[in-house]
C-alpha cells in the first residue's frame, strides 16, 4: 500500500477529535479562536515502509493540530498538560470505538507524576510572563489567564484526582485579569499560592506514583493488531 498523505490520515483515520483553548475551559469570548485537536491511527501497513508516518500534523484546517495515537499515548503517559486536557476535553467533535477505548483510558494516564510536568510547564510559562513584564512593563495578559487557569487546574487534579479543564466559577476573576484589571503583584500572588497548593496537595493525593503505562500498552498493541488485520 502507499503511505496516506497528510489530509487523508486526518480526514479518514481520525478517532478523536475536540474543541480545546478557550472554549474548552469556559473562558472564550465574542471573537475566541477555535483549537482542535485530535487523534489519527495511522494504519498498521504503514510502518512497514522505510518511510514512516507522522507523529503529528497541522491542519488542514486553520488551528488544528493531530497527533498520531502512539505519540499521543506516550505524552499521555509522561503526563504532557496539553496531551491530558485534551483528553478531558467537554467538546468532543468526533469519536468512534477507537476513540471510545481511549477517553475510557483517561484513569491510566493520570498520576502524581502531574505535578512536575504541570509545574515545569508553568515554570516555564512564568519565566516568559517575567521577561515580558521587565521588558514592556507588563506581561501578555492573556498568557498571565492561561497560568493561573492550568495552577488550578493542576491543583485540583492533585487534590482530587480528576481533571477538570472548565474553569466554572473562576471564569469572572480570570477574565478580570485577561483584561488587565487585576494589577501584576497580585497576579504573581495569586500565581505563588497556586503554587504552593500545588506543592501541599502532592503529598496527599489520591492519584497513584505512576501512570498504568501496561494497560495503555495492552490497547495500543490491539488497536495496531486490529489495523493489520483490516488491511487499512
């Protein structure tokens, strides 16, 4: 067989696919961008040539973006925060049995192992938000929003051991700073008590040490079994 291209492999092998950004975490305004993303299985005959699939594609439509299922399992399983919200997404556009089996894998992938990838990516959003501010005497406001919405979301992970990416109640005060009403010392207040909540709730948490990375393992080497044997 030859390889699918690019559109085919989203087009006609996708499993999953949401809304994410900020219509997936309550905080979208008249004029918010649409993000979607997605999963695409990459059918099995298709490793079989020197030339391999994609492990994530653009488009083709304007703000999307697919990863190919093994890519997409193994940030999972390393606790990626883009990666996990995708999976919790309330916006889900499309799914089949694929799909299906993989958003009822949401538990395995989930463990205290959140709170360095979540905390190392809000370091680094932080330290971004800080050059900002030195430079042009404010950080980008809306980046500042997003910090604080993924330190709660993290928290709340940790301390409940779901993941919840719609922001709720917290959708004013997080639009408030979005706008630039809430003046940058308290913002990095707020940001250091997340912080610290964070650290608190590790300890305590319900969610297990590791991922189940076995049980993710086991519906990847089917799911690829399955696809051989469809020939597609």
């Amino acid at each position: 067989m030859t390889s699918p291209d690019a559109e085919t492999l989203v087009r006609d092998h996708t499993v999953y696919s949401c809304v994410m950004g900020s219509r997936a975490f309550g905080l979208a305004t008249e004029g918010s961008d649409t993000d979607r993303r997605g999963v695409f299985l990459a059918p099995t005959a298709s490793f079989w040539r020197f030339e391999k699939p994609p492990t994530h594609l653009d488009g083709p439509a304007p703000e999307q973006f697919s990863w190919e299922l093994e890519r997409f399992c193994a940030l999972a399983l390393r606790a990626n925060p883009n990666v996990l919200e995708c999976l919790h997404s309330p916006l889900v556009e499309r799914i089949d049995g694929t799909g299906r089996e993989l958003l009822a894998l949401r538990d395995a992938f989930l463990s205290r192992e959140a709170y360095a990838t979540f905390t190392r990516y809000a370091t680094g959003q932080r330290r971004k938000l800080d050059a900002d501010e030195r430079t042009h005497g404010a950080p980008r406001w809306k980046h500042a929003m997003h910090l604080l919405r993924l330190l709660m979301s993290a928290r709340d992970l940790l301390r409940t051991g779901v993941l919840t990416i719609d922001v709720g109640e917290h959708r004013g005060e997080l639009l408030a700073v979005k706008r630039g009403e809430v003046g940058w010392p308290e913002v990095e207040r707020r940001m250091a008590r997340l912080a610290e909540e964070c650290g608190e709730a590790v300890g305590r948490s319900p969610l297990p040490d590791r991922p189940d990375r076995a049980r993710v393992e086991d519906f990847l080497v089917r799911t690829r079994r399955a696809s051989a044997l469809r020939g597609v």
